[in-house]
C-alpha cells in the first residue's frame, strides 16, 4: 500500500515563504516522479511542480517557476515544496502525488492521469 500525507500548510502573509512536506509510504520516492499540484476553491486542479526520478525538477511556468522549488530526502521518503514570495493567487489545497515506477516525460509531468497515488491536501492561504 502506497501512502501520501502532505503537511506544513498554513496561513501566511503575502510576500512571506512556506515548506510543505509530503512524507510516502510503501515506495521508495526515487523510483517514481513526486508531481505537485494545488487547487483554489471552484477552481480545476493545476500543475504546480514535479522533481523527476533522477532528481531535476520542473514547474508550472505561469506562477511557480522563479519562486517554487521542489527537494527531495530520500532517506526520509520525503519531498518538499518550497514556496517564496507567497501570492494570494497561491492560496489553494496543495496535492502530492506519485506516479507509477518508471520514466515520465516532462511533458507528462504537470498531467494528473500520470500519477497513481494522491495524498489528502494541505490547505495554504495567503493573505493580502
């Protein structure tokens, strides 16, 4: 059984940083791609970021990339999502997810169908 929990969500002010943990179960993280994806409230779920298997990272250019970046702790089957100068377009819940074991094209990377397991969310809200 493959397990995801996210945490480290938050309140924060506009301008300020946040790290969100998502901690796996049941595989080991460096054989899959650790996608994340947020979804604002009425809103469709988006691409955030990815870090592949090899460790590069991709983003979601419209928003993450320059102030997002994406580390993993193999030893501690966890990734991380650091998030700088916080919009309040970046509230939203914050998903992890793995996809199934094997190569992913980068392409691939910011599509839900490609991943297998999702955690629960963690809620991030950013205040004007």
């Amino acid at each position: 059984q493959v397990q995801l929990v996210e945490s480290g969500g938050g309140l924060v002010q506009a301008g300020g940083s946040l790290r969100l943990s998502c901690v796996v179960s049941g595989r080991t993280i460096s054989t899959s791609t650790m996608g994340w994806f947020r979804q604002a409230s009425g809103k469709e779920r988006t691409f955030v970021g990815a870090i592949a298997r090899t460790g590069g990272t991709t983003f979601n250019s419209d928003s993450a990339k320059g102030r997002f970046t994406i580390v993993r702790d193999i030893s501690m089957d966890t990734v991380y999502l650091q998030m700088n100068s916080l919009e309040p377009e970046d509230t939203a819940v914050y998903y992890c997810a793995t996809s199934r074991p094997g190569y992913v094209a980068r392409q691939a990377m910011g599509v839900t169908t490609t991943y297998e397991y999702w955690g629960q969310g963690t809620q991030v809200t950013v205040s004007s």
